[in-house]
C-alpha cells in the first residue's frame, strides 16, 4: 500500500494530506470569536494525547499563522473546516474528513464521527431547543481538531472565518503566559 493510500482509498497526487492519528473531540460553547479557541471549545478528555510533547499549543500557535478555511462535503452533508496549508489542501482536507467518517482510519482514540453520532448530536439538538430546561449531561461532540498536522472540522453552522479570531487570542494568552513567568 502507497504512503497516500487510505484503506482502498487512493487519492488524486493533487490532494495534500497527511494521515492524522491524534483527533481531539469538541464541543462548540459558543460563536464567540473574541474568545481563545479553548474558551469557544469544551474538549472532550481523551487522555494525555491532546498534551502530547505541546502538540496542542504548537498546532495552534501553526493555526494562527497560516489556517485556510472553507466549506466541505462529510457524506453528503455541508460542513465546515480550517487546515494547515503545509499539510492540507482543500480536497485533501475533505478527503481525510471522509475516511475518519467511514472508519478507513485507525486513530489514537475513537473520534466519534459517523453516522449514528451526527443522528444522536441533531436529536439532542432538537429536543434542546424543544425544552431548554432540559440539558443533556453528556459532552455532545459537534467539532473535532486533528492536533498533529492542524485540521479542524465540524458540522455545527457557524462563521468559520472566525476560528482565525479564536486562534489568534490564544497565542496571544500562550505569549502573556510565557512573559510574565
């Protein structure tokens, strides 16, 4: 099997993608962009691995200086995504969301992204908005943050130009962190 290969997936020399194998599952709080990215996101504990060797910071840090954004495919449904230009293009980015959809891809932890999450997420949204008193107590994943190579995904609407904002406050607090140490 090619180093390009996914499963029986062989995609076009034209897609730039690396294999990911640290996803972080999220949850959006809110569409805030005046907030760090970890203050609009809940990350779901997944062990260690999102803290690996400062993977998580560095990914960011890569983010803030050179995401590309825009709209996917994921099995048919609209979806939204950012990427790192030095390891993803737009058609690759969609490509690897696609196999982490149809499991062609063994990762570190589940991600929690198929079919029968996106049901599960679009019930429990519904019955939230039917009764707002009732709040479901488990984390609702909604996004995902491929931590190793800076692709972020998710099929909740929202402006994905702001994620830029979000990446930016955050190096912004990693710096004032560093500084005042």
């Amino acid at each position: 099997m090619s180093n390009r290969s996914i499963g029986k997936f062989h995609p076009p020399e034209s897609f730039k993608f690396q294999k990911p194998r640290l996803v972080q599952r999220l949850r959006m709080l809110s569409n805030d962009n005046q907030v760090k990215f970890g203050d609009r996101f809940a990350f779901d504990y997944m062990g260690a691995s999102e803290f690996e060797q400062g993977l998580l910071g560095q990914c960011i840090r890569r983010m803030n200086s050179s995401c590309q954004v825009g709209q996917i495919m994921i099995s048919g449904r609209d979806g939204l995504a950012a990427w790192d230009p030095d390891y993803y293009n737009l058609e690759g980015a969609e490509f690897v969301i696609n196999r982490i959809w149809d499991d062609s891809l063994r990762l570190k932890e589940r991600a929690e992204f198929n079919q029968l999450s996106y049901d599960r997420w679009k019930r429990e949204v519904r019955e939230m908005r039917e009764n707002p008193l009732a709040r479901n107590l488990s984390f609702m994943t909604d996004s995902w943050f491929e931590i190793e190579y800076g692709l972020f995904w998710t099929w909740k609407k929202c402006n994905i130009n702001d994620i830029r904002l979000n990446f930016r406050k955050s190096v912004a607090y990693m710096d004032a962190k560093k500084e005042s140490a």
